[in-house]
C-alpha cells in the first residue's frame, strides 16, 4: 500500500505553550486574521446546493474526521425543520466503518474517500474536505475524484494551506502553524457555516409563507 501523507505536523512546528492565557491569547490573534469573506462563501455555496436539491459529502482524517461526521449532523440534522421539513442532502464518508476498513485494506487508505465518492457523487454536488495539513493523500484524492466527476469542491485547511488548496474551488485556509488551533478553528469556521445556513433556510421559509 502506497504511503499515506496525513496530518504529518508535529509541536515543533507551532509555538510553545506555557499557560492557558497564552493559548487562548494566540487563538484570539488567529481568529482576527480568519478570511471570513471566504466562510460567507462557503456557505452560499451550501445553500446553493440545497436548493439545487444537490448532496454534501465531507471527508476528513483524525479530528477532521470527527468535524466531518459533527457537521454532517448540524446540517442534517440540525436543519431538518427550518424548511417545511425539505431535508438537506449530506453524507459524511467518515461513518461507514466496514466500509472504510475495506477500502483501506483492498485498495489504501489513500483511496478511502474517493472510492466512496465514485459511488454517489453526482455532477454539482460538493465535497468538502477538512484537513489541517491540507495534505492528506486521501482528501486530495477525495478532490480529484470529484473534480473529475464535476462535483464543486470546497475545504478548510490551515499553514498554508497545503496542496489541497489548489484544489478546491474555494478553500478558506486558517493562517497559523499550530495544529490545535486550526483545529479549534475549524470547529468555529463549521458552526458558524451552519447558523448561517440555518438563517438562510429559515429566511426562506418565511417568506414563502407570507400572504
């Protein structure tokens, strides 16, 4: 099986953390610089999405796997009565654990999301993928294969933003080197793409319902 390059950073690349005042001190810097004109278009694009009747799917690895499935949940889920009841079509290809061990084992762990995709994706749907390297093998065959299937893609990284970045049709990129603060950051970035979203369904539901 060909090497997987995943979340390979370790704490010499971010700076060193000596009291919870100076983490929270640098979480706060690193919030301020977010480019949040990009969040605001992620989230037109998920909207458009939903109102194309067009699937989410989300991939990601370690703790970007856990985000994947949590804002798979908030948009699913969360959102499932601001419309009229009409759901929002969203697969997290981190939750099928048979699946992926037996993509991994046949075929590499590299190939664990595209595989799946090659199963669903469908022409303007969207792939997000979460990654804090932005390097991950698996994510940037994830957006390879829905490049090629003609599916938007879209993401959240952090350094730099990896070799993902070219990838995506939108990437907002979190500018720090710390990887629990991208991380932290991420999380922020998903729950604030879903109350947006929420407030965009909602919007539109009350308008239809008007006289």
């Amino acid at each position: 099986m060909a090497s997987q390059t995943s979340e390979d950073t370790t704490l010499s690349d971010s700076i060193e953390i000596v009291d919870a005042k100076q983490y929270f001190k640098e979480l706060q810097r690193v919030m301020l610089a977010l480019p949040k004109d990009g969040v605001d278009q992620i989230a037109d694009i998920l909207v458009g999405a939903y109102n194309a009747g067009r699937t989410v799917f989300l991939c990601g690895n370690g703790g970007s796997a856990a985000l994947a499935s949590h804002f798979a949940c908030d948009l699913g889920k969360g959102t499932a009565y601001c419309n009229g009841g009409r759901r929002f079509r969203v697969l997290a290809l981190t939750d099928n654990l048979p699946t992926l061990t037996a993509w991994a084992n046949d075929s590499g762990y590299e190939n664990v999301f595209s595989e799946q995709l090659k199963n669903f994706v469908q022409p303007n749907d969207v792939v997000f993928a979460i990654s804090g390297s932005g390097n991950s093998k698996n994510i940037l065959n994830a957006l390879q294969a829905a490049r090629e299937a003609g599916a938007m893609t879209v993401g959240l990284s952090g350094f730099q933003g990896g070799a993902m970045k070219s990838q995506c049709d939108l990437c907002v990129v979190v500018p720090s080197n710390d990887m629990q603060i991208i991380e932290d950051l991420h999380l922020a970035l998903a729950h604030s793409l879903f109350r947006i979203v929420h407030a965009r369904m909602s919007r539109g539901t009350m308008i239809a319902s008007c006289p």
